[in-house]
C-alpha cells in the first residue's frame, strides 16, 4: 500500500466521520447543550459517536453481500472502483468514487462491485445488530428483477 492509499484512506475516515455526525442525531444519541464556538457560524453540538463502527472492505469485481438489514442503519461510501447498491423493492444503482448512499434502519438491501472492475467501500455503521438474509441472485445483481 502506497502513501496515497494511507492518505485517502485516513481522508474518507474523516468525511466518513464528519457526515455521520448528522445521521447520529437520527439514531437517538444524546447531544450536548449548544455552544458557541468561533469555528462555526450558530451553535452545534458534538453528538455521542459511541456505537458507530467504521468499516473498509475490498470487493473484487462481481463480489457482492448478501441482502441484508441495520437495525440503525448504514451509510456507504465509494473510495475507489464502482458499486452496485440496491434496496430490496427498489432499482438497483451504481456509484462511483466520492459517491455515498444512505440506507435506513431495518431497510434490506445489498451492495457489492460492478461485474468489470473491483470496489473499496467505507461503511459506517450506526449500532445494532446486522441481520443477513439469502444471496443476492445472479438476476437480481444483472438488475433483471
């Protein structure tokens, strides 16, 4: 792994970081009291970041999860390569590098690399258990369901 890859890799821990700041305050965390703070225009408040867990997973290409549910949800980012995503009674999407997707509590879905070429996926998860369900079919992963 070269110096970029380290680089990029601490660059999206931190956006990753940053984001889930404003979905934490959608998984019943406690904030605390406003404050003013010359770094920010109006009062913020740090949020408890106690059950997020942050995850980095390669995924050759075709490689995919099997669907699959957070109880408290799950924010996805594309680091490098394209990613398949599909929420189950959805249309599947694609994303690239920079992109991210957001996927609910309890909503059953999967994601994985596009036929061609591999994917490194951040996932930030928001606390509770995983709860994983059959494969995803070879129909379903060609979006032909």
């Amino acid at each position: 792994m070269n110096l970029r890859h380290v680089l990029g890799a601490c660059l999206w821990l931190v956006l990753a970081f940053a984001v889930t700041i404003n979905w934490i305050g959608h998984a019943q965390q406690t904030a605390q009291p406003p404050v003013d703070d010359p770094r920010f225009t109006g009062k913020t408040s740090t949020l408890e970041a106690k059950d997020l867990s942050v995850s980095r997973r390669r995924f050759e290409a075709g490689a995919r999860s099997a669907w699959h549910s957070h109880d408290r949800g799950q924010l996805v980012f594309v680091q490098e390569g394209r990613a398949r995503i599909q929420k189950r009674g959805q249309t599947m999407r694609e994303l690239g590098p920079g992109d991210s997707d957001y996927t609910g509590p309890n909503v059953v879905h999967w994601h994985g690399a596009v036929p061609d070429q591999p994917l490194v996926q951040i996932a930030v998860g928001f606390g509770g258990e995983t709860k994983w369900m059959e494969k995803v079919t070879d129909a379903e992963y060609a979006g032909k369901t």
